[in-house]
C-alpha cells in the first residue's frame, strides 16, 4: 500500500487527517471536499483539552514533527490545491 495511514507514533492525537491527505496527494491521489456535507467533530471532548503542560508539549512535538515531514511539500504549488481545507501558521 502506497499510503500509509494514521501515523500513531508522531502524531499521537493531532494532525493524522492532514497528515493523511498529504500523503495521498505526495502519492499523485486528490483529496476532495464538499462545501455540501455537514460533519460535527466535537473535538477535545473524550480526551480533555491540551492545557497541561504534558500535553501542549505533545502538541507542539506534533506540530514540528509536521512541519519537518512536509517541508517540502509545503514550500511547492502542492499545497495550494488545499489551502482552503486547513491551516496550520508557519506551516
């Protein structure tokens, strides 16, 4: 399989959706969206929010191992296609 999932060791809770169409799209795949789905993601409410100190350090070791992973995609036109579905600053 060309694409390898949900990344459960970098990116414990945060980011496996964009890392997930990422991925598809480095693998020449389109990820599509629909302004017409209405979709609720409650997010935080089964696990809590990240105000510990443990987890803003998890979170921010996800957003770097993201940023790391992907630099070079995101510096490329690839990204472009997806601006309007997500947006992480610095990225």
């Amino acid at each position: 399989m060309e694409i390898s999932g949900f990344d459960e060791i970098n990116l414990v809770v945060a980011f496996n959706d964009v890392n997930l169409c990422l991925e598809a799209i480095a693998h020449g795949y389109r990820v599509i969206r629909t302004p017409n789905a209405k979709l609720l993601h409650l997010e935080s409410v089964s696990r809590g929010l990240d105000t510990t100190a443990e987890n803003m350090e998890r979170f921010e070791s996800e957003v770097s191992h993201l940023r790391k992973k992907w630099a070079t995609c995101c510096k490329q036109a690839i990204l472009s296609t997806i601006q309007t579905c997500f947006s992480i600053s610095g990225l």
